[in-house]
C-alpha cells in the first residue's frame, strides 16, 4: 500500500489545525513532524508543544522525523505527545542501535533515516530492527527543495535486502515529491511518500493526493 505523509513544515503555522484538517479530508494517511534542532541542521522547526496541540484535533499517524542531535534524550517525550512513529537520523549519534531499542520499548514504530552525503551501507545493518527506513531525497533542514533523482539508488538497495531477508520494511522517501516523480520513487521500492509544498500548497489537495496515488499505481514496485 502507498500511504501519503503531507508534511507539515508546508503548512499555515498560523491555521495549523485547519491545515491538518484540510489534508485529513483530502485523503493523507499520515502527518510528518520535522522536528529540528538547529544543530543537527541549521534551522529551527517546532517541538513536543506543538504535536501534543494537534494530537488532540487529528487522528492521523503522527510521523515524528527527528533531524535533532543526540535524539536518545527526548524519545519519551515524543512518544507522550503523541507520535506513532518516531524516525532518527543514523548520523545523529554514535550508537544508533541503542536509539532504536529506546525507541521500540516505547512500543512505537522506529524509522532509521539516512542523509544524501551518507552511503546507504551506514544504514543497511539495522534494517532488521527497525519497521521503517526513511531516505532523504533533499537536503535536510529546509522544505521546498528540489528532489534529488539519484538518492533513488539507495531506495532500490534498501528494498534489495528487505526482500532477500523477507523483512516486513516500509521505506520512506523525503524532500520534493508531487505527482510528477512519485512514480519514480515507487517504481525504486519506496510506499511512503512525504510531500510538502505539493499538498499543503495545492488549492485542490484532494486532487494533488488522487493524482499522486494515481502515478503511484502506474509504477509500481516489480523487484
């Protein structure tokens, strides 16, 4: 199944309840929360406040995207402000093992995330730990960029070994997607599709979704 994760950095911070709405009724199936540090990145996001607030309005999977250093340190934090998935980068610590096991005894989904500069290597040992890898496609810390075709290598590496081990892997693709290159990110492997700009800017997001999922069906995934 390909599940949709409008992001919210594209929202209207000031209508972020009606924005989430909008996108709920427009067809997501889940929300992505970058959250950022302004260290492991160089800009600023939002935090635990702002996604226990609209836990309360929406009943979409909270898809929690630490761009943060050190994320250890806040995993029960976000799990009580309600994410479902709480998804890390593999540069943003030195024991990324132990991350995931914080975050699996929280008894939420983990995601290992991986960075265009980092080899695909770095992350293809914990695949089988973890339910979800996420593959960036921009650069991370800021939205609006434009997707990078080639970190699409690292999508078809990632679903390799997920089939020869037959691990049940979601595989995530993060930074200028809309309904002109998904086909080429679900024809690599990857089923979740975050997209910013794309649904939050649309003036018809029910029809960006339908068109996106449409290209999706039309390139699928064949191995």
């Amino acid at each position: 199944m390909i599940y949709v994760a409008p992001s919210l950095l594209a929202a209207d911070f000031a209508n972020l309840e009606a924005s989430v709405k909008r996108v709920t009724d427009a067809g997501a199936n889940y929300l992505h929360l970058d959250v950022m540090d302004g260290a492991f990145v160089p800009n600023f996001s939002f935090g635990t406040p702002v996604i226990s607030a609209l836990r309360r309005h929406s009943k979409l999977i909270f898809d929690v995207h630490l761009m943060i250093n050190d994320p250890i340190r806040y995993i029960d934090d976000f799990v009580k402000a309600g994410a479902d998935i709480i998804t890390f980068h593999v540069e943003s610590c030195d024991d990324p093992a132990a991350v995931i096991r914080a975050i699996r005894a929280r008894e939420v989904r983990c995601g290992l995330a991986v960075s265009p500069a980092t080899p695909v290597e770095r992350l293809l040992p914990y695949l089988p730990d973890i339910q979800m890898a996420l593959i960036m496609t921009v650069v991370p810390g800021f939205g609006g960029q434009s997707f990078m075709p080639e970190m699409l290598e690292k999508v078809r590496a990632v679903r390799k070994v997920a089939d020869r081990d037959r691990l049940k892997l979601d595989i995530e693709v993060d930074g200028g997607l809309n309904a002109e290159n998904i086909g080429q990110a679900t024809a690599a492997g990857a089923n979740v599709i975050v997209a910013g700009s794309a649904i939050f800017k649309s003036k018809k997001p029910k029809l960006t979704i339908s068109s996106m999922r449409s290209a999706a069906v039309m390139n699928p995934y064949k191995g």
